[in-house]
C-alpha cells in the first residue's frame, strides 16, 4: 500500500472526514432550499401586495357611492330642516282669529303646508314639535322625515309623484294660517320667501356639486383603477384592476332632482289691527323666472339604481387575476396556477330595502369589506 493510499484511509477514518463529507454533499440541497425560500417569499409578498391593493381599491371606490349617498340623504330633509327651524319670527294673530297661539311662527306656515319635512315624532305640533323632538340617538336607525300631517303624499314615495294642488302651482305657505295670522307680503312674507328659497338653491347647488363628483369618481371605475396602480406599480392605470373594475362599473347609481316650477306663497297685507286683515291672497311666483330654473326640492334613486342599491346589501365579489413574478427555476406559474385574489364588499343602511335616500331619508350607509 502507497502513502498516498494510506493518507486517503487515514483521513475516511477520521471525526472530521465524517463530517466534512455529508457536508460537501448536501451542500447543493441546501443551496436549493434556500432559493425554493426566496422564490415561495416573492410569491407570498406579491399576492400580499395584490390583495391590499384589491382591498384598499375596493373600500375606497365603495366608500364615494356611500358619502353620495349619505350627502343625498343629508341635503333630502335634515339639512333645510335644520335651515328652517331657525325661522322663529312670531306672527301676531288677528283680533277675531279662533283659538289663536301666540307661537306661531314662520316656520309654521311653511310647514304646514308642506314646504319641508320634519323629523319626528311630533309631527302636528309645527315648530313646537321640532323643538320639543329630542335629537336622533346616534344607534337610530329611523329618522322619521315626513312632511307635516301627511302633506305632500305623492312625493313620499320611491317613484314620487309630480302634481300641484292649485290651478298647476305648489302652494308653499299654509293659507289657513295666512287667514288668521299676519304674514305681511312686502315685510316678514317677502324676507322669509326669499330666504326659503336660498336653503334650496343652495341644497340643489350640493347636489348638483355632490353628484358632479360622485360621476366623475366612479366613471370607468377610475378611484378604484388608480388606487389599485398606487398599491402595486406593476400596471398602468388604465389596466390595473380591469376585471374587478368592470364588476363595480355594473354598479353606478343614478338620481334625479325632484324640482318645482310655479309656486303660490299665501300672504297678507302688511298693516295690522282688529279690522285691518282682509284674508290671506297667493302670491304665484314662477321659479324660472327669478332664479333661471326649478326649485330644488329633494333627490331619489331610479329604479335600477335602487335595484343596484339592494344587490350591493348583500355584498358584491371581485375578484382579479394577477401576474407572478419570473422564477431562477424558469417555471410559469402564472400560466400553471392563474392566480387571483378576491374579496366581497358591501354598501348597506339599516332598512331591509336598502334605500335610505328617499322617502324618509336616513344618512347611514356604510362599506363592509370581506375575504
């Protein structure tokens, strides 16, 4: 036997060479290990990624449709009823008025005959009821909006009804009242007129405004879109999130503005004393031709956006494929496995119908997200 036979036994033989070996020879299975980690961690990070982009896309695009939606609800009663409850100039009552309150106010006698709704319950007692109605708990799920003593029936209805009561005007001031009562037409009736008329013109500029807005966000899903490319920078905006984006595009809502034209204002004459009134006149006015349009009165859904409205209460399911990044092993796992990512999101208020824009309006929608 050789030296270099005898050193080769030697070193098998000895506590080092039995260690040393099996090393050498899982070397390589370690090396694979290692890159089998890094490329199952690309895998895990790049789906992470892509489902808090979904996620985030998601609430932020469902979460315009419910502030629309509860600025719809907001500018369709609370909001001019708040307005108008300041209205608290006292109207001074005629010598021969029949059981006559010394509390009436301008706010009655528009309420009375139904120029704005109301929130409850004490419907019947005007102003006195507003003040002595507590404010809504935050946990209430029923406003109780309604117009004075079912006035306005027609128009507290999903589809309302368009139909004035007087020779084709919308009379806005109780003419009972006007009888009995002095609303001078060229003082306190012609002053409280004109501010009536500013609440709405300017609820119907925030709609008009709010809804601008809510159309410009959502058209072709583009809150959603360029959410979804800030979140993953792997696509252009126009192409990130394509096919859950064509999911919420099903989904946009519509409303129409219920407007006035020709109002009638019952007045009186400015003097006052025990034989001075001489009953309640109308003064008709034509909204177009002193503010150039309609009065606003409120919004409300059309019919197949309240149809919408109810699907998205149970929840509507995205769901978006993405591409994985290249691997050391050269294996299209994209191709393989298709991968995608999901989750359900929902905009819902507490009626069973899910609409609480009109009537009754309720501004309570909220966005839920689910896997």
């Amino acid at each position: 036997m050789n030296r270099l036979t005898r050193v080769v036994l030697s070193t098998c033989r000895s506590r080092r060479a039995q260690i040393l070996l099996p090393a050498v020879m899982l070397a390589p299975i370690f090396i694979l290990v290692i890159y089998l980690l890094f490329e199952t961690s690309k895998l895990s990070m790049t789906k992470v990624r892509q489902q808090f982009a979904l996620d985030n896309a998601a609430y932020s695009a469902m979460s315009a449709t419910s502030g629309y939606l509860n600025a719809l609800a907001q500018i369709n009663g609370p909001l001019p009823y708040r307005v108008m409850k300041t209205m608290s100039y006292t109207l001074p009552p005629k010598a021969t008025a029949e059981n006559p309150r010394k509390d009436l106010t301008v706010f009655d006698i528009f309420y009375s005959a139904g120029a704005f709704p109301a929130i409850g319950p004490s419907h019947e007692l005007g102003r006195g009821g507003a003040i002595a109605n507590k404010i809504p708990a935050a946990a209430s799920e029923d406003w109780n909006m309604q117009y004075y003593k079912g006035q306005r029936s027609g128009w507290m209805k999903e589809d309302p009804q368009d139909k004035p009561e007087e020779e084709g005007y919308y009379v806005m001031t109780d003419k009972t009242l006007a009888d009995n009562y002095f609303f001078g037409a060229s003082g306190i009736a012609l002053q409280t007129i004109k501010e009536y008329a500013t609440v709405f013109v300017r609820t119907g500029s925030v709609y008009a405004s709010q809804t601008y807005s809510y159309k410009d966000t959502v058209k072709n899903a583009r809150m959603f879109r360029e959410s979804y490319a800030l979140n993953t920078h792997d696509c252009s905006k126009t192409e990130c999130g394509k096919q859950s984006g064509s999911t919420l595009d099903r989904f946009e809502l519509d409303s129409k503005p219920f407007e006035i034209g020709k109002t009638r204002f019952y007045v009186t004459a400015d003097f006052q004393g025990s034989t001075a009134h001489s009953g309640a006149y109308p003064l008709d006015l034509d909204m177009k031709s002193i503010i150039k349009s309609d009065l606003f009165q409120f919004a409300y859904l059309t019919p197949s956006s309240r149809s919408r409205l109810r699907q998205l209460a149970h929840g509507v399911v995205l769901k978006q494929k993405f591409s994985l990044p290249a691997n050391r092993f050269n294996i299209n796992v994209t191709q393989r496995y298709e991968p995608y990512v999901r989750n359900t999101v929902s905009v819902s208020c507490p009626r069973s119908n899910n609409n609480c824009v009109w009537p009754n309006p309720l501004p309570k929608y909220s966005v839920r997200l689910a896997p």
